[in-house]
C-alpha cells in the first residue's frame, strides 16, 4: 500500500466556517488503487503550520505522498508553494507542469495555480488546487505516476497500476 497524506490549507475551513468537501472526493480517487489515507488534517494558511506538518508526515511519519489541498493561487493569502518549497530536498517540476497543462483543457485559469512537486526524504509532496473539481482533475491526471514516483523515491518494490506507462 501507497500511505498518503491529505493537508488540507484553508482559513475558512480551519476555522469551521465551510465543509471540506475536496476531502471526500480524494479519497473516493484513492480508494480505486493501493492507497492508503494515513494522515488527515485541515489547518490555516499559515507557513509555520504547513512547514510543521509536512516535517512530521515526512521526517516522523514517513508517508509515502502527500497531497496539499488549497492555498496555490495569486492571492496575498496564498502562501503553500513557499512553504511546501522550503522542505523540499528535489523539486519535481514536471508534476506541476503536467497537472497545469492538462487541467488547462478543462479550466484555462488552472494555469495561475503556482502548485509545486517534490521530494523530501521518501516522501513525494504534491500541491494540489482547492476545490473538489481541480483537485480531483489535477489528481486524475498524477494516478498513474504515483506507483512509479513512489517506487523510485522509496527503493520498495509497490503495486503498479494497470495504466500501460512503461519507465525502462
């Protein structure tokens, strides 16, 4: 199993004012393949608080992927890249790149999302839009790495999707 990690970043959503409903339709993703939600949890758009969770998912816990969910726009307000950049040992910035230019075809702003990808110890980090549609989009469009990223990140042998990518 692929353990992964949802961080969701929103003050609104942090706060009790609106539902997290990005959550539910990721996990719904995640449960077609050898994915494991290990860690869960919704807290602001602060740095200090993202750089502290990514540090313990990665460095204590060793999940496998995490995905960030919301606070990747223009905005003041906006701080996940920079944070997420921070931790980052490796950037991967083909995964961004992939998920802006296929998630273009369906929304042309998704190309003012400042997502970032990367890799801190064993673990691939991967900032995702905040909203149910663009997460799960942008999502879609990574499944079929994942087993791939996370086999070679790792060095363990993990369960391949039947997705007809070949990396040899």
């Amino acid at each position: 199993m692929i353990r992964v990690g949802i961080l969701t970043i929103s003050d609104r959503e942090a706060r009790g004012e609106i539902e997290d409903r990005t959550y539910a339709v990721l996990r719904e993703i995640l449960a077609l393949g050898p994915y494991e939600i290990a860690s869960y949890e919704i807290i602001p758009d602060e740095p200090a608080q993202i750089k502290r969770v990514l540090r313990l998912w990665t460095d204590r816990d060793g999940l496998d992927v995490i995905l960030t969910v919301g606070s990747i726009r223009l905005s003041n307000r906006d701080h996940t890249p920079e944070a997420t950049r921070e931790m980052l040992e490796k950037e991967a910035p083909g995964i961004a790149e992939l998920i802006r230019m296929e998630t273009y075809k369906k929304n042309p702003l998704a190309v003012l999302s400042r997502g970032v990808a990367g890799v801190r110890g064993k673990t691939l980090i991967v900032n995702l839009p905040g909203g149910p549609q663009g997460s799960k989009d942008s999502l879609e469009v990574i499944l079929p790495l994942l087993p791939e990223a996370v086999q070679r990140i790792s060095g363990r042998p993990v369960a391949q999707l039947a997705n007809g990518f070949s990396f040899d």
